[in-house]
C-alpha cells in the first residue's frame, strides 16, 4: 500500500464515524449524557427533576411565609399581653398607694410572702473566697464554720483520696449551703473533680 491510499483510507473512516456520530445525534437524539435528550437541548426544556425540584422550593417558600407570619401573630400577642401585665401591675401599685396614703394597711398576700422565702431561698448562694496557699485542711475547717459542710474530716478525706489538693483555685467561688461535699469540691478545682 502506498501512503496515498492509507491517507484516503484514514479519511475514509473519519468521515465514517462522523456521519455516523451526527446521524445518532441529530436523527435519533441520541445525546452521549444519560438523562438528556437533543430536544430538550436544542428546546430548552427543563427535565422532570428540575421542575420537581421547582415544586419543592416553591412549597418550601410558602411555608416559610406561613411560619413568618405566624411568628409575627405570637410576637404581637405577646406584646399585648406583656403590655396588660405592666398596666395591671401599675394599677395595683397605684391603688396600694392610694390605700396606704388614706391610711388603710394592707396585709401580706401569701404569694408576696413566698416571693420573699424565694428570695432569701436564692440568696443561700454565698461567695467563699480561697486564699492563695491555703492548705485544703484549713479550707475544710472554714467550710464547716461557715455552714457550707457538715464535716470538714469528710471533706479532707475527699480531698486526700482524689489528690485535689493541687488542683483546689484560689479566688471567690460561689457555693450554696445546699451543695453536697462532691459539688463543692467540683466548684473549688473549678471541675477538674467531677462526681456523679
């Protein structure tokens, strides 16, 4: 074979599967992506999973419109009442003080007396300061004066068992005479101690 003929033969097979591709694209709309056809190329058009992808989003509009507006309802329905609870609470300091200036006393109401045992319920919490160097003895002996223990042996023996005696932070801790011995030790190594 001469290079003539193997040069028209290689053009030959070009020009064959040329053809060939453009016949299977532009006859039978075979595009080589699955999922797409030439019309809706060569069209436009959007695929069934684009338009219920469309769906969805406008579905998922609308109820966030809906959510915004009924968080908008609450917000304002809250804000009436609140609005009445300040008047109401005015009007009865105002009419306690119109009372009060005519001379009538009025007796403690239970719910004001049981705002006050709350209060000083609340107020249990104590600042306990940790002084720099203290040994945890010392700290143990102070926690049982001021209330906070029972025992100060048993919280020295808590201590001494866990080594936390290095891990004890010096400065103000906030306890509670209601705190057990292991919630008082996790507030003084600032939860290095932890207790279930």
């Amino acid at each position: 074979m001469s290079k003539q003929s193997l040069r028209s033969l290689g053009v030959g097979f070009l020009l064959a599967a040329i053809l060939t591709g453009a016949f299977a694209i532009f006859y039978q709309g075979q595009v080589p992506i699955s999922g797409i056809t030439l019309p809706s190329v060569l069209k436009g058009q959007n695929s069934k999973a684009n338009e219920s992808v469309a769906e969805e989003l406008s579905q998922v509009k609308e109820e966030k419109d809906q959510l915004n507006l009924n968080i908008a309802s609450i917000n304002l329905e809250n804000t009436g009442l609140t609005e009445k609870v300040n008047n109401q609470a005015e009007s009865l300091e105002y009419y306690k003080s119109l009372l009060e200036s005519n001379g009538i006393l009025l007796p403690k109401d239970d719910s004001e007396t049981a705002e006050d045992e709350s209060e000083s319920t609340v107020k249990g919490d104590q600042i306990f300061t940790v002084n720099q160097g203290e040994s945890a003895g010392e700290i143990a002996q102070r926690l049982e004066s001021e209330g906070f223990i029972s025992s100060a042996a048993e919280f020295e023996q808590l201590i001494s068992d866990w080594n936390l005696s290095g891990l004890i932070q010096a400065g103000d801790h906030e306890l509670s005479t209601s705190m057990t011995i292991h919630e008082i030790a996790s507030q003084l190594t600032n939860g290095a101690y932890y207790h279930q």
